[in-house]
C-alpha cells in the first residue's frame, strides 16, 4: 500500500470514528431508524451531520456530512453476525457501496464465510483487508477498493476482560498489563462472584486463577465444561497435579481439562510479579493466535498477527 493509500485509510478510519460517536450518543436516530426500516425490504441511503465535537473528537478537522447506507441481510448473514456478536467472537460486514451485494466473515480469523460480493476476486480481497484488520484487535469501519469495486468495510473485534480470581502483587500487575493492552478487568476474591463472572464468559475472555483453595475448582469446572475463553491458573507443579485429581474426581473429562493452562504462562524464567504477568499475557496471546509462543528467529511463519 502506497503513502496516499495509507493515508486515505487513515482518514477513512477517523471518519468511521467520528459516525460512531455520533451514533453512540443518540443522534444518529433521527435519519437512521427511517432508513432502517426501509432497508429491511431494499437498499437505501440517507444523509446525517457529524457535529464539529464529534469530528474532533475522533481526529478529523471539523465538521461534515455523513451518507449512510442501509441494507438487508440474508437469514444466514444475520446468524452469523448475530451469533458472533453474541458470542464474543469477531466478525465483519462488507458490502458493496449500493447495498446490493454483503459478505460476512465470523468466529476466529474471520474464516467463516457467508455471502459474495459477486465476484472471487472481490471477495478475496475484502477478506484479506477485513482480516488485516481483525488481526489489528481494535473496530474499525472503512471504504475501500476491492478488486476494481468499491466497498464498505466494518470490523467488530470483542474486548477482552480478564478474570483475575484472587489477591495480591501478581493480580495487581496483572490489570496492569490489562491497561496496556486495553482488555477489561474484573476481580474477584469470594467464589460465588468469581462463579458468576466465569458464566458471563464469552470466547474472548480470560480467566487467571491465583487462589489455590479446593474451593474455587468451581469456578475452572464452569469453564471447563463450557469451552468458553482462556481458562488460566497459577500454581506450582505439585498444585496442578493435586488440583488435576480433584477435577477428574469432580467429573471433569480429560479432553476437558486439557484446556486448562496450568501452570500458567510461557517459560521465560519469571522472577517477579511484573514478569510473571507478561508471561501469562504472552501465553494467552500466543494460544489465541495459533503460535508458539517461542523466539522469533526460529520461528517459519509470519512475524505480525
């Protein structure tokens, strides 16, 4: 991609930004909600106004008009999208700038396809971009070019929340670590709410256990058995094993528990709370993405996401 190509995209982005502020603050209803009920039969634009406050906000420099498109959806499309977003799974839209033709990629790498914009090449490439920026890990909205034809590109990518069930420096410099990588954290430290929170879980979520006590092997049995999110635990080796005999004797199937990391982390020779910390982040990272979670210079594949 060229200079004036990055940064078209760049302004294309801080666009798709400042329509998504105005929107979160209500006052998009007023020429959305006509335009959405006519798009459940057939496409259609309408015109808004992004106010100077909004634009600013998002890192334009002023004020501006806004076309927005709306468009049917497909049964299957809807699934898809509706169960990802349900799910907190990633997924994306693409359509072609009159609405007539939608693309929709869920779940892990966007590889699950439903829909055309009506030619191989221009959905190879609408793919390959919305998947670029599902690898980013932020939502992002863009008009681009795919293969001669011009399309609309929108990328929802879910916020992780780690878990954290337990206290002390390791769970402080956990959120820590959170922060940077701008996920939600949750802590808890009594078992009925670390329950709870472990059945809100969505696939993207992370749970770290610090807590060593039999009791809170209810809060890895509800993980286990559901397949949601990252399922993590901290402990030494003869605490893994003796909290491995408990689940199995709990019910806890052995394909089950090999979801579960612990001890948790990659080994990197962890000393302190803060190291310990990007050991478990990076181990969480790495699975989600398929690496190893090993030194880069032996590593084959790509560098990136």
């Amino acid at each position: 991609m060229d200079t004036k190509s990055i940064e078209e995209t760049r302004h294309r982005r801080l666009a798709g930004d400042a329509l998504r502020c105005w929107a979160e603050q209500g006052r998009a209803a007023a020429v959305a909600l006509p335009l959405l009920s006519s798009a459940v039969a057939s496409p259609g634009t309408a015109k808004g106004h992004v106010t100077e406050v909004n634009a600013l906000d998002a890192g334009l420099a002023c004020a501006g008009g806004a076309q927005l498109l709306g468009h049917p959806l497909s049964a299957p499309a809807a699934a898809a999208l509706g169960v990802a977003l349900a799910d907190g799974e990633p997924c994306a839209l693409a359509s072609t700038v009159d609405g007539s033709a939608v693309l929709v990629a869920a779940g892990a790498g966007l590889k699950d396809v439903v829909g055309t914009l009506g030619a191989p090449d221009t959905d190879e490439v609408a793919l390959a971009r919305m998947r670029e920026l599902a690898r980013v890990g932020a939502t992002a909205t863009e008009q681009g070019d795919a293969a001669g034809i011009p399309v609309l590109l929108d990328v929802w990518v879910p916020v992780t929340t780690m878990l954290i069930v337990g206290r002390g420096a390791i769970g402080t410099a956990l959120a820590a670590q959170c922060e940077l990588l701008g996920w939600a954290v949750r802590t808890e430290t009594e078992l009925e709410p670390a329950v709870s929170a472990a059945k809100e879980f969505t696939a993207v979520d992370v749970l770290v256990l610090l807590d060593h006590g039999p009791a809170f092997d209810a809060v890895l049995v509800e993980l286990l058995r559901s397949g949601r999110g990252f399922c993590g635990a901290l402990g030494s080796r003869h605490t893994q094993e003796v909290r491995r005999r408990r689940l199995l004797a709990d019910g806890i199937a052995e394909e089950e528990l090999a979801r579960l990391h612990g001890p948790v982390g990659l080994d990197v020779g962890a000393a302190r709370p803060a190291e310990t910390a990007v050991s478990v982040v990076g181990e969480v990272l790495a699975v989600r993405r398929g690496r190893s979670g090993g030194p880069l210079t032996t590593a084959a594949g790509r560098i990136g996401g």
